[in-house]
C-alpha cells in the first residue's frame, strides 16, 4: 500500500508484549483505503506457510538447488533479529528482562532471538494468530477530523460482525518480588583489535509502579526527569563525576512499556570490576536526597518541561496523532484508563497538592528505590568472540541436522526452496487492493510568506502560524567562515555551545536555566543543497523553542551562550568522552547511515564535507580528542571560542522565528538586546569547499552479523527536468524489484532505492543484510532490468503517488516555518515546488 496511498505514516510496531498497527493520512478516501486494508491484514491474514519460510525461518542449502552445499537458515526476521541484537543497548535489554522479570513474557527476547526463532512453526505462528490476534483481544484508537460514525462502522462491518466474542488469556502476572537484590552479566559483540579494558556497562535497576497508574507513573516521570535529565541533574551528575565512566549507560531512565514500570541508572565505559562501585554511587546519592530533599526548583523545571509537552502540537518524529496514542497505551494495555494520560492536568494538580503536603518525592525515592529490593545489577561486557562463538554453535546445529537428513529430506529441502523461489517471482495480482488515481493528488502547495525585518543589522524572518503558545527560534549563520582546520570540530562546538557555562554561571546552572524556561535549546551545522547548481549552503544553527510567558528568559539563554560562553576543560572532557561513548555504542545501528555518508563523500565536496560532520571522520575525530587530558584541551578551548566569535556576529546571522501574532513583538524586543551583545561584522574569507574523496570501493568492519550495502550515482538537481523521473525511478525499483531481490530472495531486512534531487545523488542500499556479494550483483541487475524490461502503466502510476507523498510531507508549524525558511535559502521556491510537482505528475 505504501504505492497506492499518500500515507504521512504507515508502519506496525512490535512490544515485549503488544503489536499495534498504525497509519495516517491527510486524504479521506485514501483513509478508507487504508483502513479496510489494515482491518483485511490484521485481522484475515493468509499466513501461508511460504510467507512464513520467507519472513521468518526455514532451512534450504547454500546454493537452494544443490543439496551438497551446505545446510543454512534462512529468514527475514532470522537476519534482522541477528542484526537488533548485536548492539550493547539490545544486550542491556535483555539482561533487564532475564534479571528483573523471571516468570512473565518480559525475561524473553519478544522479537525473536535467532538461537531460538528454528524452533517456530508455522502452525504455532498461525494458532497464537488465531487466539491473540482475534477482535477480543483487540483495542482500537482514532484520531483526527473523519466522522467517528463511519469509521466505526467500518470495522463493524469488515471485522466485529465477522467473529464471536471469546474469553484471550493475554494477562501478564505481576513479578515475584525479589527478598534480596539481584545482578546478572550479559556479553554483547566487540572488536578484537580494539582496547576493550573500558567498554562494559553497569546499570542499577529497579521495577517500580505499576504502569496503569497514571497518578504514580507521572510522579516516577517527574522524579527520573530531576535525576537524570541534564547535566546538570544531580544523579547523571553524581555518576560522570566519579569518572567511572564517561556517559549514562543503556537503560538509564524509566520505561513504562512494561506492565510495572522500571527506573535505572548507570554508567558506559566503565572497567567490569568497578560495576559495584557504579551502583554505589547511585545508592549514596539517592540516600543523600532521600535525606537532604530534592531540590523544589529542579522539580518545577521538570512539571514546566512536562507542561510544554503538553502543550506542543508537533509532528516531528512522528504524527502528534501517534505521539498522543503513545501516551495513552501503558494504560489501555494493562487495564487503566487511556484518558487519564491526556488528562494531565488532574493528576498534576494532587502532585502540587502532595508537594506543598511535604517530602513527596523523598519518600518516592525511598519507597520505589531505597527500600525495594527488587534490584538487580546488570553488567554489560564486551565479548570479542561471541559472535564467532554463535556463528560457530549454528553451524554445528546445521551440521548435525543435515547429518540426519534422508535423500528424500534434502529432495524436500530443494523443492521447498524452489518453490518460495516461484512463488516469489510469480506476479501477484494487486488489482484487489485499493488505490489513489493521480486525479486524487492536490495540486497546489500551500504558500507561507514570512514577515522580514531587521533587528539591530540582523536580517529576521516572522511565520506567524497557529503554534498553540509556544515560539520556535533558530539562529543560522554561515561556517563557511571558519578555516579548514576548524571544520572537524564543528559537531563538538554544537554539543558544548548548549552543555557548558556562560555569563558567570556553571554548565549545571546553564542546564537548570534551559529546563526551567524552555522546551531544550540545541546546536548543530546544517548542509543544505542548492535547488538549481551544484553547490550547497554551510549553515550553523542553534535551534529553541519555549511557551510565549517565557520568551524573555530563553532568549537570555540564547545571548549568553552565543555572546558569553565559558568552557571548562574538566567539563569539556566530559562532552568528547560521552560524545565518543555514544557513537561507539551505536554503531549497531548507524551502520547504514555511515554507509550512504561514506559513499556520497566520494562523488561531491558536498557529500565529503556531510561525511566529515556526521560520519565516520566524525567518529575518528572525537576518539582522537577523547585521548587529549584536560591540560591538552587548552588549544581546542581556544579554537572554540575562536569558533564562536566568527560564527555569530551581528550582520551575519539570520533568524528564524515561528510564532504566534500576539508574541512578535515581545520576540523582536528581546532579540534587540540579544544581537546588541553580539560584536559586529567584518569581512571574512570563505574557506574553499573540500574536494571528494577518491570513488574507489570501500568497506568497514563493525561486530555486527549482517551488512550495510550502499551504492550511491551522481545525477541532477531539482530543477533540472530529469530530477521527478529519478524520484519516481527510485520507487518503482524500490518496489517492483529490489524488495523482492533483498527483501523477500536475499533476506535482508529491507531493500532501498532513493533518489536525493536536492543533493543530485541516487542511492540503492540494503539494510540488516546477510550478503554483500550478491547484493552488489542485484544492484548490477536493477539497472539493466530498468532498461530491458517494459514499464508497467499500473506500477508506474503507483511509483508516481508514492512519489508524491515524498515532496508534501506532513508538517507541523514548528516544521513549517523553518522548512520554507531553508526553502528561500537555497531555491526551493513554491514556483520551483509546484514546477516539480507538475512534472511528477505527468
């Protein structure tokens, strides 16, 4: 359906212990599309036994035809699974489920894990189908402007009127409360080479309130908000300054996605024998304010940041429609109400209540943490050999189950595979599905001019839209200014810009500023490509946003850092190390990122200078600066600051303001004072744009068991008449092909073709792959299937609408304002949007 609709989201999401099926779109007959399709899938799904092979588990031999070469699994969901548990934080997860919940589903990995997905079948996928995927154990939530009437009789006409009600036994027990704490180690993949003597993870972990209660759950929220959220919270605090470790571990936090919810805290980077002295520090510092009291202020700043969540209407991330669904599902799942979560307000009035009758959160501490013994700590290693150790255990299981195979087995084994094969190049016939006509697709886009003005010589741009009280500010200005030898360091500057001091204050008052007056404040550089040439806009943001009885105090935030920054070596250090910390860790899962930056970097300046920011230089970068020592960090203090004093100057600086009529003109007053404090613009030499990397082939190794395979073209820009043709191309080889040849043939998790018109680049990429080679011979074979074989009117047209969801995304007007701002920066006008648009569709 993902060719048929204008979905602004289409996706299932899977829990330890639900599945939900989401999808939204702005057009009325594509929601009616959509919704009888969803009801037919989840509710009347075929599940066939080939469908099972292909996504979940079979055996067949290397070469599908030859019974001699060797026994192998294969499977969708086999690959993927191998690929989500190969990071530390996938290894965090499942030492809390086997540590704090023995008896319920939780001690189980819930997506499958690959030692144990052989042992499914397709009869008991079909019979748990058939029990707890039935309308009884169902839970349905719409939102938007259709008649509830209709929808409702949608599914009353195409599901409820279809089943008889039965009795689901999907109840999870409550946990066995534990006598005495417990502490469990869980190894995850690590490279040999590599210095591992400070790479394990300790977490101290606690099962708490049950996650029904709205009431309690809120008071869990606002407590691990003052203990942990910033740097300036007195646990992370407390844990970075015992340099045990360098950034908060996997886990830290509270997550209510299980039927009691679970808090922890611990540390990344730390040596395995110093696990115990990480939950000492947790311990201490919680029977310190236990003792001593929590600091009302901290607590403010946390019911103001909750309140500004409220309050904001985005759909950054995801639809605001999912995010208010989200909300409502620890309660509609474990048998509370999905209304009291919106209805914040109630139960923020009886906390104020609690507060003012004293020592709340002190007895939380006490009550949730102290004294319960339901404690585990959990010690995440690394383990270099692990994942030869598996790969070495399936192959010896194949070993000895293709050692009992019969002739008549391993004859079974080929027609099977065969079988999948034809059935997976057999065409389907897609006429029974809905779809849009290219008569549904509006036309227009919707125009949004912005209110220009200047404050004191700089340039500012006012999209006065419906915000619902809270102001969005960004303030750009050009890094092509800065020598070549600051570049590496631009994504440290955006980290330290927002987590240091400034104007006399500490980075711990800074960060209490920040939570108590806005919705966050961040830092980043922006490459921005040209609609027309082949160039690109080098910009560097700072990014806010806060409710409108605020904008004085943010904007005050905003002035000293820019103007009066202060940064501390010793605090320094701990950016670069919890900076580098992270990357490492995440590598699991931003292989296929830094795979498409790696390959871009070789075809255009622009593509180098993206891989350098965001990249794999990036990641070499800060490990070189995680090994300087604070004295060392002197120079890089100075090329900083240096940084900041050419990036925000008056004259150079444009701002971006979305806000509500009644909040302009306190904004433009105190922006005055902001861009006063700033020094004034002299001339700067732009530094030349690198060259791209040398186009030979390349590849990184990283312990995970699946590959990132990309190959990126150089093509044309937006304007150019061919760029809609390549957008389209990359959707109809997305669907007609490649999903088949990756996904459904080769097994990889997913199988991509993306055209970027703005960057004049064209990408096909695979994703949680088990091959390289016939990957690479897939993409060879993509190309000449586009030109020997016809092209197909229906799938054409389908390739089209997809398209067209492409170029008018769903967006929100804290998205609206800076999207046309960037828009008018680089050409992407709303004549040039529509002249695309037109072409798209013809």
């Amino acid at each position: 359906m993902t060719r048929r609709s204008l979905a602004t989201f289409m996706n299932a999401f899977t829990s330890a212990d639900w599945t939900a099926y989401p999808f939204s779109t702005r057009n009325a007959k594509d929601f009616s599309n959509l919704l009888d399709v969803y009801l037919d899938a989840t509710f009347f799904p075929r599940l066939e036994q080939d469908a099972f092979m292909q996504e979940g588990i079979r055996f067949e031999f290397e070469t599908p035809d030859d019974p001699r070469s060797g026994l192998r699994y294969k499977g969708v969901v086999f690959n993927e699974m191998k690929g989500a548990l190969a990071s530390p934080a996938a290894a965090m997860q499942r030492a809390m489920g086997k540590a704090l919940f023995s008896g319920p589903t939780y001690e189980h990995v819930s997506g499958g894990d690959p030692e144990h997905i052989p042992e499914l079948t397709w009869q008991m996928l079909r019979d748990f189908h058939a029990s707890h995927y039935h309308p009884s154990n169902a839970f349905f939530y719409t939102y938007g402007d259709r008649p509830l009437e209709s929808t409702l009789e949608a599914i009353e006409r195409n599901v409820l009127s279809r089943f008889e009600r039965i009795t689901v036994d999907s109840s999870i027990p409550l946990v066995k409360r534990f006598t005495q704490p417990a502490g469990l180690t869980e190894p995850y993949p690590a490279v040999a080479s590599e210095d591992n003597s400070r790479r394990s993870q300790a977490l101290t972990a606690w099962v708490t309130v049950p996650s029904s209660d709205s009431f309690r759950l809120l008071s869990m929220k606002v407590l691990t908000e003052v203990l942990l959220s910033n740097s300036g919270s007195p646990l992370r605090k407390a844990l970075i300054d015992s340099k045990l470790g360098t950034a908060m571990a996997d886990g830290t936090g509270l997550q209510d996605d299980y039927k009691e919810s679970v808090f922890g805290a611990g540390l990344k980077d730390i040596r395995t024998e110093d696990a115990g002295k990480v939950q000492e520090v947790v311990l201490d510092t919680l029977t310190t304010l236990a003792k001593d009291g929590v600091d009302s202020a901290q607590v403010d700043a946390v019911i103001h940041r909750l309140e500004f969540e409220k309050r904001e209407r985005s759909n950054a991330g995801f639809p605001y429609a999912l995010k208010v669904m989200f909300s409502c599902l620890p309660a509609y799942n474990y048998g509370g109400d999905p209304y009291a979560s919106m209805n914040f307000d109630t139960d923020l009035a009886r906390l104020q209540q609690e507060r003012k009758d004293g020592r709340w959160f002190e007895n939380v501490i006490r009550t949730e943490l102290l004294d319960n013994s339901h404690r585990a700590l959990l010690t995440i290693v690394p383990d270099p050999e692990l994942e030869e150790r598996k790969h070495k255990k399936e192959l010896e299981r194949l070993a000895l189950i293709e050692a009992t195979l019969s002739e008549p087995d391993r004859n079974k084994t080929v027609e099977d595979a065969l079988r999948l094969k034809a059935a997976q190049d057999a065409r389907q016939d897609l006429s029974v599905l809905p779809t849009l006509e290219l008569t549904d697709i509006p036309m227009k886009f919707e125009p949004l001019a912005p209110r220009s003005t200047a404050i004191e010589g700089a340039a500012v741009d006012f999209y006065v839209l419906p915000t619902n009280g809270v102001t969005y500010l960004d303030i750009r200005s050009d890094f092509s200014v800065l020598p070549q030898e600051q570049l590496d360091l631009l994504p440290l500057f955006g980290r330290a810009l927002t987590q240091s001091g400034a104007a006399g204050q500490d980075y711990v008052q800074i960060a209490q500023r920040i939570a108590a007056y806005t919705g966050g404040i961040g830092a980043a550089a922006q490459v921005q490509s040209l609609a027309a040439v082949e160039d690109f806009v080098q910009s560097f943001v700072v990014s806010g946003r806060a409710l409108a009885r605020n904008v004085k105090p943010f904007v005050e935030i905003l002035a000293d850092v820019t103007s009066r920054l202060e940064i501390d070596p010793a605090r320094l250090k701990e950016i670069i190390a919890e900076t580098a910390t992270r990357l490492e860790s995440s590598l699991a899962n931003l292989g296929f990122q830094f795979a498409i930056l790696l390959a871009q970097s070789k075809l255009t300046s622009e593509g180098a200078l993206n891989e350098r920011l965001q990249g794999i230089r990036m990641l070499h970068s800060m490990r070189e600066l995680a090994k300087l020592d604070e004295q060392q960090l002197g120079p890089v203090i100075d090329q900083l600051q240096a940084m900041r004093t050419t990036l925000f100057r008056a004259e150079a600086m444009q701002v971006v303001v979305t806000c509500e009529e009644s909040t302009v003109a306190t904004v433009s007053e105190h922006l005055a004072s902001l861009v006063k404090a700033l020094p004034a613009q002299k001339e700067k030499t732009r530094s030349p744009k690198p060259p791209a990397q040398h186009p030979v082939p390349e590849a990184r190794i990283a312990p995970v068991p699946v590959a990132f395979n990309v190959r990126t073209f150089k093509t044309v820009r937006y304007t150019n008449a061919d760029a809609p043709a390549l957008l389209v191309l990359a959707n109809y080889l997305r669907d007609t092909f490649l999903h088949k040849e990756l996904r459904e043939k080769g097994g990889a998790y997913g199988g991509y073709a993306q055209a970027s018109t703005g960057a004049g680049l064209f990408m096909l990429g695979s994703y949680r792959d088990p091959n390289i080679t016939r990957t690479y011979d897939v993409y060879d074979r993509a190309v000449t299937w586009v030109l020997d074989s016809p092209i197909e009117a229906e799938q054409l047209k389908e390739a089209i609408l997809g398209s067209c969801g492409d170029v008018d995304p769903l967006e929100s007007p804290d998205i609206k304002g800076r999207r046309e701002a960037v828009n008018r920066l680089t050409g992407f006008t709303l004549q040039e949007r529509e002249k695309f648009k037109h072409r798209l569709l013809t």
